[in-house]
C-alpha cells in the first residue's frame, strides 16, 4: 500500500509540474507576422481631364497633399461668359467717361481763364462807358440850363414885341429836348453803375438782360461734369454687382465641375492610373496611396487552433528591428482570400491567397516607431495573440481532483 501511494505521489508532482509548464505558455506566438499598411484608392466622382500631373510612384505624402486634378470642359459657361462681357463693358465704359470728364474739366478751366479775362475786359469796358455817360450827363445838363437861359430871354422880347411868338415856342421845344437828354443820360448812368456793381460782386455778366454767353457755358460744363460724376459713381456700383455675381458663378463651376483629391493622411504613392491631359469617367480609379500612418499586422494561424482566436484579443506586437512593444486588438479574421473583405490592405501574395490570417490594429494610444516602415512590402514581427491556454482548459476538472487528493496546489504555485 505504501508502495501505490509513493506512486501515486509522484505521478501528482509530475503531473503539477507539467500543469505549470503548460500553464506558463499562455497565449499563441507567431513570428511570420508582418507589418503592412493600408491602401485607399482615390477615384473620380465626376467626367473630366486630368489638370496636373500626378505625384509619381513612391513618392512620400503629407496630409492635405493634392494628387490629382480633374476639371469638366463641357460645362454650360454661358452664364460666367456673360458676367465676363458685362464687366469688361463696364470697365471700357468707366474708362471711356473718366477720358471724357477729363476732356470736359479741361474745357471748363479753359472757360472760366477766359471768362476770368473777359470779366476783366468787361470791369474795364462799364468804367469807361460809366465815365462816358458822365460827360455826357454832364453836357446834357449844361444843354438843359442853355435852353432854359434862351427861352427866359426869348420870352422878354415876345413881351416887347420885338420877337415872334413862334421863337418863343421853338425854344421851349429845344428845352424840352434838352431837359429829357439829362434824364435819359442819367438813366443811362444809373444803368452803368448796377451794372458795374454786379460785375464786381457777383461776376454775373447780362446781355440785353440775360445771363451772358460765358456763364451759360460755364453752367453747361458744370452740369456735365456732374452727370459724369454720377455716371462713373452708377458703373462703378454695378462693376461690384456683378462682379460678386462673377465670383460666386465660378466658385460654383469650381464647386460643382472641379475635384481635387488630396492625400488624407501621410503616406506614400503605391500605384498610378493616369496622365495629365487624360480624360476620366466617373468612378475611374485615379491612383492609389499607401497609409503609413495607420499601419495593420497580418498574422499566420494554424489550422488546428483556429477556433481558438476571436475578434477582440489582444495582442501584443514586437518588431524585429526594435525593442518596442506594441500593443494591439485582433480586427479580423478570416480563411478566405480576402481579410474580412477589407481589400484596403496591401499585403504579400503568400499572405492573401490561402491560410488562416488574422489582422491586428494597433491600439489608438500607441505611437508605432518609423511609421513609414509600415509601407515597405514587409516588415516582419514577432506577435503574441492572448488565447484561451489549454492550462484554462482543463483546470476545471483537474484543481477539484487534485484538491480533493490532498495536494497543496498553493505551495506548488498554482
């Protein structure tokens, strides 16, 4: 009986010992994972030719980097055609009345240096004639007391009898004439004087008692000029209309029939499809990009330990050429060709076309050192997925046996 249980004993030990070693290996390793990055192919959404040319194979990418630029020729311009005429009428018509309020200032100041010479010749002219109607006034006066003197004296020889009466009368008659020629020099004097006090304040000359040749045209010109003014003020409000109507007409043919495509991450350029010059359609693949900012594992399972893998592990990475550690999450797996139908990946033939693949993401919070690396062909690592061990598996009905035999499992470690 001692001998059974010596041996039975020892079988126990044997069997903790070999339940520890196995319960060491958690986890599945595999060291022909690689790094790889994603490829996103940029397409044509709209019918156009190609504008710039393209950014050539291998070429690294920052974000915002513009790829590709299409433009639709055949669009309906008419309306921007249109709003381009309008303006350059506008502006001919701008220009063309400023000449032309150039040419009308010129005439004006020319006008108003002659009217200033002419106002000068006129001051001069009233001076004169003012000083002329005064003699004149003057001898009209002296006329008018010669005939009043001869028609007293004429009078006291009719009342002699010594003259006819008839000499009387003709006398007064010229006395008459002279007294109406003193009131007709001193109207005309008068006249003189408004007009020459007008001419020296107002500078507002008449003619026949309208407003003078000079003042006429002086007006005209003003008017002219004011109207222009009005003018070049109405063409320059509508070069601003329709102006903005421009700029809002061909931010809406850019909008709608010019695509930019642009690099939405950093990366490199994997692949080219077209020229500049060339003609797409819609939904034509342009070129395609690599994601080295994003990169994904793609790991090689077994067969036999398929079912052992979920989508949610976690997983913990180790490039070969660093001493990082990486963690990550299994995203998909897959026996097919495709990784979850992701076609997204850019990976090795021998990776895609048979086996069990599972991809891994990297946690968010990870910074993955030399990202461009992950848009070499491959960058190998040695990945351990967290499985379920098969210590976990049999530890249900193993521990209560063992438990119930009296084993100390506790100073065994386990």
């Amino acid at each position: 009986m001692k001998i059974f249980e010596s041996v039975f004993l020892f079988t126990g030990v044997i069997g903790a010992i070999g339940w520890t070693i196995v319960s060491s290996k958690d986890g599945f390793k595999e060291s022909n994972a690689m790094i790889v990055a994603r490829s996103i192919s940029i397409a044509a959404t709209i019918d156009g030719d190609v504008q710039n040319e393209p950014i050539a194979v291998g070429t690294t990418l920052h974000i915002n980097d513009l790829l590709v630029k299409l433009r639709n020729a055949r669009v309906d311009q008419s309306r921007l055609t249109e709003l381009k005429s309008r303006l350059q009428y506008l502006s001919t018509e701008v220009t063309n009345t400023m000449r032309e309020q150039t040419g009308l200032r010129k005439m004006l100041d020319s006008l108003r240096k002659r009217s200033a010479s002419y106002s000068v010749w006129l001051l001069n002219d009233l001076r004169l004639k003012k000083e002329v109607t005064m003699r004149q006034h003057t001898v009209a006066q002296k006329q008018k007391k010669l005939r009043t003197q001869e028609v007293t004296q004429i009078q006291i020889l009719v009342n002699k009898s010594q003259v006819s009466p008839v000499t009387l009368q003709a006398a007064q008659t010229k006395a008459e004439i002279a007294t109406n020629q003193v009131h007709v020099s001193k109207a005309e004097l008068t006249r003189n004087e408004l007009l020459l006090e007008s001419a020296q304040h107002d500078g507002i000359f008449f003619e026949g008692g309208d407003t003078s040749y000079w003042s006429k045209s002086i007006d005209s010109l003003n008017l002219r000029v004011f109207d222009n003014e009005n003018k070049i003020a109405r063409l320059r409000a509508q070069i601003v209309q329709f102006g903005a109507q421009e700029k809002v007409e061909r931010q809406r043919l850019q909008t709608d029939f010019v695509e930019e495509h642009r690099s939405p991450f950093a990366g490199v350029v994997n692949a080219v499809y077209v020229a500049k010059g060339a003609h797409v359609k819609s939904g034509t693949t342009l070129m395609q990009v690599l994601d080295c900012s994003n990169p994904v594992v793609i790991v090689p399972i077994p067969e036999f330990r398929f079912s052992d893998f979920s989508v949610g592990q976690k997983v913990t990475i180790n490039p070969i050429d660093s001493e990082q550690s990486l963690a990550g999450t299994i995203k998909y797996i897959s026996s097919g060709a495709l990784i979850g139908d992701d076609k997204t990946i850019a990976v090795q033939q021998d990776m895609t076309s048979s086996g069990n693949r599972a991809v891994i993401a990297f946690d968010r919070d990870q910074i993955v050192i030399d990202q461009t690396k992950s848009c070499d062909i491959a960058r190998r690592a040695i990945v351990t997925i967290h499985t379920k061990s098969l210590y976990d598996s049999i530890d249900k009905w193993v521990r209560p046996y063992l438990t119930d035999s009296g084993f100390n499992l506790a100073a065994l470690g386990l």
